[in-house]
C-alpha cells in the first residue's frame, strides 16, 4: 500500500477545484470584478483587497461565504449571488493564476 505524507494529501487537496476549472472563463467573469479589484486584481483603493495571487481555496470560501451570508457585504453580496459553484471556482482559478510579486523592504 502507498502512504503519502500527510502534508502532501493536505497540499492535493487544497489545488485541486484550480484544476478542475476554467481559467478563461474566470477571466471573462472577472471583468465584472474589475470596477473595485482592478483589472488584473490589484486595487487601486487601499480599502478594497487584491485578488491577484491570492489563493484560489481562499478567493473560492470568501465568495460562497458573501453568497451564503457567513460574511457580509452589500456589493458582494449582490454581485455573488447569481454565481453557481462552478463561476466562483473559475474566477477564483482565474485570480489565482496571476503571479503576483513582493519585495521585502531591505
């Protein structure tokens, strides 16, 4: 029998939704994301995050949990709510996908 570490079990099953979705259909739904996250999801107003390079398990729980009502905002909420599974999994694909750099300061 074949026993993988468990880091590496934990690790498969984080990036697997990434893989079973459609990247460039999260691109095409992102324009909608692009009035407040920008058009590649970095933010221009300090008070709107950044999706770009954000993991895709972060961006796909955040959006069904505005969807559900776990966590609350107005436009959120009203812009997730027509999105099914599979929408929230390619956008979130989509913004995961773009790699997204940080410089340390020195």
């Amino acid at each position: 029998m074949c026993r993988l570490p468990v880091f590496l079990l934990v690790s498969l099953s984080v990036s697997l939704p990434a893989f079973a979705a459609d990247i460039e259909n999260g691109r095409k739904l992102a324009r909608q994301c692009s009035v407040c996250h920008g058009k590649i999801g970095v933010s221009k107003d300090p008070e709107v995050p950044n999706l770009a390079g954000q993991s895709a398990f972060y961006l796909e729980k955040s959006l069904k949990d505005y969807r559900s009502g776990a966590r609350e905002d107005r436009r959120m909420t009203l812009i997730v709510e027509p999105l099914t599974d599979e929408d929230i999994g390619d956008l979130a694909a989509w913004f995961a996908s773009i790699e997204f750099t940080v410089v340390a300061p020195e």
